[in-house]
C-alpha cells in the first residue's frame, strides 16, 4: 500500500515531469513532502499565478505535462488566471490544489475550498478540460487517469484536481497509469482542400499560434512552397515562419505590416486559415471589402470555425500538422508551383524617440541584433510585444512565443523561467513591459535563487501603453493608465538578485546586453522608452 501524494509523484516522475511549480501550504504538504524525498524538485514561485505560468512555460518547452501546486482558498483562486493563460496556449498543465479535510467539510473551516467556501472545483471548470475534486483514494487512479486524457489528448489543455490533505495520506494499492497517446484523425475533406487549392488563383496563407502548438513549422513552409502561396502571421502566429520565406508578407492585425494589409485588400479568393480564432486581435480593420471567396480553416477544435469571416467555409478539425502532412502526401507533383511569388514589404523607417529616450522599435531592433538566431523569446502582453510583431524578425521558427487570446499581463516572465528549467541547452529571453513587471516581476527572484541565465528586457514608458493609447485615440483622453511615479525597473531587479542595466541610449542598450551574454546570469534590461511613441496596436476597434 501507498499513499495517494506517493503515487502521484512517482506517476509525475514516470511521466518525465522534473519540476513542478507552486508555493507551499498546510493543505499540500503531503505532496510537499512526498517531492522532497524523491529526485522530483519543487520551485517555489512568488505567487501562485507565478507559479501556473512557470508550469505553462515548462509544458510549452518540454513538450510533458506542467504541474502547479497551490494550497486551499486564495492559494488556489490565485491559480485560476494562469489556468485561463494554458487554456489560450492549449498547454498539458495539471493544477492541484489541496483542501483542509474532506471529512470535516461542511464545517467551519479556514480556507475551505468546497461547495461551503470557496469552490474552486467550480471556479476551475471554465478555464481547464477538466477539474474534480478527490474525495476518497480509491477515486484517484481515476480521476488521474481522467486529467491526463484530457490534458494531452485532442485539443490538449489544462486540468486541476483538488485532492484533501487527508486524501492525499490515504494508502491505496499501488497502479501504473501510461500517458495516453491517440492516433489523431485525420479528416475527410482533405480531397476537397486540394482542389481549392489548385483551383485558386489567389491565395492566402494566414497562421495562427495553432502552428506553435502543433509544431507543424516545416508543413506550412511546404504547403506554401508546394502550392505558390503568400503568407502572413497572426500576433500569436508570429514566429512560426521565418521572416525570409518567400512571400512572407509579415503579420496582419495588431503589430501587423502595410504589405499584409495591401495584400488582403487585392481580391484574395481562398485564405487558408491555420491554428487560429480569427478573433478581434487579429482582424482588426478587416472589412467587408477584404472577404475572400472561400475560407479553408485548420483547426483543433470547431467552436469558432466560420464564424469570424461569414463565406464559405471548409474545416479542416485536428491536429494541423497531421492533417498538412497527409494533404502534402497527396498533392499532385503536376501541380507543385515550388515558387512562391516574391513580394517586398516596404521598410519602416525607424522613429526617432523625444526628450531623451528611445524609440521602442530602435529598441526592438537593438535586441534582435544582440540576441542569437535561436534565442526563444516570450513575448508578454502590452504594446512592447506588438512593437516585436511588427519589428523583431524571425531567423528561426518557433522562437518567438506570444498569446493574442487571453493576454495574462506578466505571464511571459514565468513562461521564460519555465522554459529554462526545461532546457539548459537554449538561450530563453523575456520581453516584457513596466506594467507586467509590476504584476508579476517579483518571480525572477526565482531565477536568480536557481541561477537561470535569462534575459529580461523590459520597456518603461511609466504606463499602461496599450491601454492608454487605445482610450486617448478612441476617447480624446486617458484615465488610470499612467503611473504617477514610474517604477524604477533596474533598481527592482536589482533588489531580486539579478544584474541589471537602465538604458537610455543605443550604447546602453549595447554594453547591456554583451554583459549579460558574458556572465551568463539572470539579468534585467530596463530601456526607457518614448512615452508619446504610437504602438501598433490602434487598428483594433474600442
């Protein structure tokens, strides 16, 4: 016999699973315990988000499971945003909470996490695939069994147990559970795929994280070759093509380029859609005029297929790259084009900065030229990411990570630290802004406690950039989105451990960065960056 915290921790080292994420409590203790007497290590996070996110990051770079660990009430309530971030990634990350006792439930009882507390079995059920609470031991097998189909099957995605600190010392009979491995389908309409795609006379790739997801990189780079067709990115698709591809015309949407734009406006008559919502993000300003005749639309799931461009519509559910390398399979060698038609985005003049800072594309640049071509960076959520949609070019697909869906503030600087417990091989960067750092800048202290050698490049502008933008140019003014007091990033990084560098000219930006790649250590790039500079991101509607 063994305890429930036992078995699952030898499953988790079975599964491959390294590290998991969270921040100790009375109620995960056990498993606390349980991680600390076999090789299995535990990271403590600054915050439980923190913590989602690091798992999040690890999944993504490992290609396993996540797992975060959170106690009972606010330990896990404060997990539930990273739950919704992995959902957007479509990331195998298990949550597990703990719960006082499941024998004194529906008694007063402090952080009560139940039906008579906070329920957060409830709380978790629209952000992961499934969340249950374990109420005896022998349900556990199962209900584990449960979470990992359907975290790494089908769509994948995040799921959570609640399992009682009494629960968790329960002994059951040892079992062995494998991870489970589907063959994915692939569909029936792939016939008809090629037709449209021989038949059409302009057409239009258009990828979405979804090709991150499926690392189907090298499957889209042939359908384009194979079949002669242009591409553009959405925000969250940017990085899955490389940026001198033939006929790569850049993103569309917000960070988007003026030769995306103009080739939408030029009676495109099929838009393959690969791995991608089509939400406001990324057709903002995509009128009626810019319908294409016929849409095909890869996807993992079918809930928003069709529904954003209203034109026919063939789907195409499953995995991406299964279903783009049995399209390949089948495309006739008579109708291999091989040549994609060149096309020249024009060259965006880089804006000069005012009363002595940065311009934030100068700076975009700067990091591109410093960073090497197989850097993996995480992109956070704000106007410094979309200046790197637009700016920041790819010399390797699947180094750049961003999410245009959910857009969790400061989720990027655990993803990067995730990442690198996952990999000590690859160089992991972090481009973040001042108001991410100030919701979530306080997990490099993390990185420093493990000595991780991430770079952390944030932009200052001392606001909230996208939102202060987005309501002066909709509203005429701005409310509750400048700091009064701007934070001081350096010094904050400072204060964590980390080497830190404020930059405010080119030659700042410079030394920076080659004393970062020198010393090899958690390191914060503060650039202080033109408070009046436009981002690209004023395309999406109020």
């Amino acid at each position: 016999m063994k305890t429930v915290a036992s078995l699952l921790v030898e499953h988790l080292q079975a599964f491959h699973v390294t590290h998991a994420f969270g921040i100790p409590g009375k109620a995960v203790v056990p498993l606390l315990l349980e991680m600390e007497s076999s090789s299995m290590s535990f990271v403590l996070s600054r915050h439980e988000a923190g913590a989602g996110f690091m798992a999040g990051g690890y999944a993504k770079q490992n290609g396993t499971l996540g797992v975060a660990v959170g106690t009972s009430g606010p330990g896990g309530t404060n997990m539930v945003t990273a739950a919704g971030q992995a959902m957007a990634y479509h990331l195998p990350v298990l949550f597990i909470t703990g719960h006082p006792s499941v024998k004194q439930s529906g008694r007063a009882m402090g952080q009560d996490s139940s039906m008579f507390g906070t329920d957060i079995v409830k709380m978790f059920e629209p952000v992961t695939l499934f969340s249950a609470r374990v109420e005896r031991g022998d349900q556990f097998p199962l209900y584990l069994q449960h979470a990992l189909e359907c975290a790494l099957t089908g769509r994948k995605g995040p799921v959570h147990l609640s399992i009682p600190a009494d629960v968790l010392l329960e002994e059951i009979e040892p079992f062995t559970l494998s991870l489970p491995s589907l063959q994915p389908a692939i569909s029936p309409y792939l016939n008809e795929v090629k037709l449209l795609l021989e038949q059409a006379k302009r057409p239009l790739l258009f990828l979405g994280k979804g090709v991150h997801s499926s690392n189907a990189y090298e499957e889209v780079k042939q359908l384009s070759k194979v079949f002669g067709i242009p591409v553009i990115t959405t925000p969250g698709g940017k990085g899955t093509i490389r940026t001198d591809h033939p006929g790569y015309l850049g993103p569309y949407g917000l960070g988007g380029t003026e030769a995306a734009n103009d080739y939408l406006q030029a009676d495109v008559d099929l838009l393959i859609v690969i791995g991608t919502k089509l939400t406001d993000m990324t057709l903002p300003s995509f009128t009626e005029a810019m319908y294409p005749k016929q849409v095909i639309q890869f996807d993992i799931e079918p809930t928003f297929v069709g529904k954003s461009i209203p034109v026919p519509t063939v789907s195409v559910i499953g995995d991406a790259k299964v279903n783009l390398r049995a399209l390949l399979s089948i495309a006739e060698l008579s109708h291999m084009k091989t040549q994609v038609p060149e096309f020249v985005a024009k060259k965006i003049e880089i804006q000069q900065g005012s009363h002595n800072y940065l311009s934030a594309v100068t700076a975009i640049r700067l990091m591109r030229k410093f960073l090497s071509d197989d850097t993996i960076l995480f992109g956070d959520d704000g106007s410094h990411t979309f200046y790197a949609i637009e700016h920041y070019d790819i010399l390797k697909e699947g180094t750049f990570i961003s999410d245009d869906v959910f857009g969790a503030m400061g989720h990027a600087i655990g993803y990067a630290i995730g990442a690198k417990f996952a990999t000590t091989d690859v160089q992991i960067a972090c481009l973040t802004g001042d108001g991410c750092m100030m919701m979530h800048g306080a997990e490099i202290s993390a990185a420093v406690c493990h000595d991780l050698p991430i770079i952390f490049v944030v932009l200052n502008n001392g606001r909230l950039d996208m939102v202060d933008k987005g309501m002066r140019y909709n509203m005429g003014r701005s409310v509750g989105a400048v700091y009064e007091y701007p934070a001081n990033i350096a010094l904050f990084g400072q204060s964590l451990g980390a080497a830190s560098f404020r930059c405010v000219t080119e030659k700042d930006v410079e030394e920076a960065f080659l004393s970062a790649m020198a010393h090899r250590a958690p390191t914060v790039i503060e650039i202080m960056v033109d408070p009046e500079e436009v981002p690209p991101t004023l395309k999406r509607g109020s």
